[in-house]
C-alpha cells in the first residue's frame, strides 16, 4: 500500500497545476474517477502500519479534487486528520500546513457557515505572512473577510478589505 499512496500523492502534486491550464470539466475526466484510490491510500496512511507524512502529503495535493467535486465534509474531515498529524511531527511543513488550514477553512465555510472558519483563516494568514506567500495570503484575508461580515463591526470589516486591496500595507491611490 505504500506504494499506491506514493504514486497518489505524486500524481495529485503534479495534476495541481494543470488546473491552472486545463478547463475543470476536462481536469475533473481525467482525475475525478480516482476518488476510490485516493480514498484507499489515505486510509492506509492514516492506519497505524501507514505513513501520517506520505497521509498529510497527499491530503493538500487532493484538495482541488474534494473541491470541483463539491466533497467538502470529505475535504473538512480529510483535512484535519492531516492537520493532526502534522501538530505530532517534529518536521513541521508550514507550506503545506497553510495549504491545509485554507482548505479547513474553505470547507468549514461551506459546512458550517462563517463563524466556525476564524481559527484556520488566522493561521493560515500568520503562515502565509512568515511564507511571504502572497496567494494564500489573499485566500486567508478572503476568508476572514467572509467570517467578518457576519462577526464584527464594519470597520473590521473595512480594515480587512484594506488589507486585500492593498496588500503592501499602503494606501491604495487611484490612478
């Protein structure tokens, strides 16, 4: 089984990126009908005779599949099992923790609504700020954006809003 969760992860990282090429609907042909496999290798993983690293690795390169097949309590599960994991490693991936607390607190959204999502936009905002990843620095202002519309006062709400215009910390001037 070891090998089939490998092959997994290595080819859900590479398919990543075709998304951003590939329209969905022909991405979703080619890789959807995986789910089973995809499910098989991280319940191996997970297991206690399995690899919680090869498990987290191959959960934040599947993310884009549970989300254009609208799996999100999949997702939501899927995701905090390898969070999980991650906590109990000493070699911690901040890259793919951030990845993960996105992919929580997208599915958390459309789970359970707004106010569950806070704790993994936050920590996904402070580690893509240390990352100086500007993506999912926008994807974690995005969502706490979203959690303050229906949590906080306006101002909050502008204050974020700022901050996803103006990424640099500057006032935005019109041109």
């Amino acid at each position: 089984m070891r090998r089939h969760a490998e092959y997994y992860r290595d080819l859900f990282e590479r398919v990543e990126v075709e998304l951003q090429t590939r329209p969905a609907s022909e991405w979703l042909a080619a890789y959807g009908h995986r789910i089973d496999n995809l499910r098989a290798a991280l319940n191996w993983a997970f297991s206690p005779s399995g690899d919680a690293s090869i498990g987290a690795a191959l959960t934040t390169a599947a993310v884009p599949l549970w989300m254009h097949l609208s799996l999100m309590e999949e997702c939501r599960g899927r995701a905090e099992r390898a969070l999980a994991a991650i906590a109990a490693d000493a070699n911690r991936d901040a890259r793919r923790e951030m990845k993960l607390r996105a992919a929580l607190g997208l599915s958390l959204l459309q789970t359970k609504g707004p106010m569950s999502t806070a704790a993994a936009w936050t920590k996904s905002l402070e580690i893509a700020e240390s990352l100086d990843d500007a993506e999912y620095r926008l994807r974690s202002l995005w969502g706490l954006w979203t959690f303050s519309t229906r949590q906080r006062s306006a101002s909050d709400c502008s204050g974020i809003g700022a901050k996803i215009l103006c990424p640099g910390g500057g006032a935005a001037r019109p041109e």
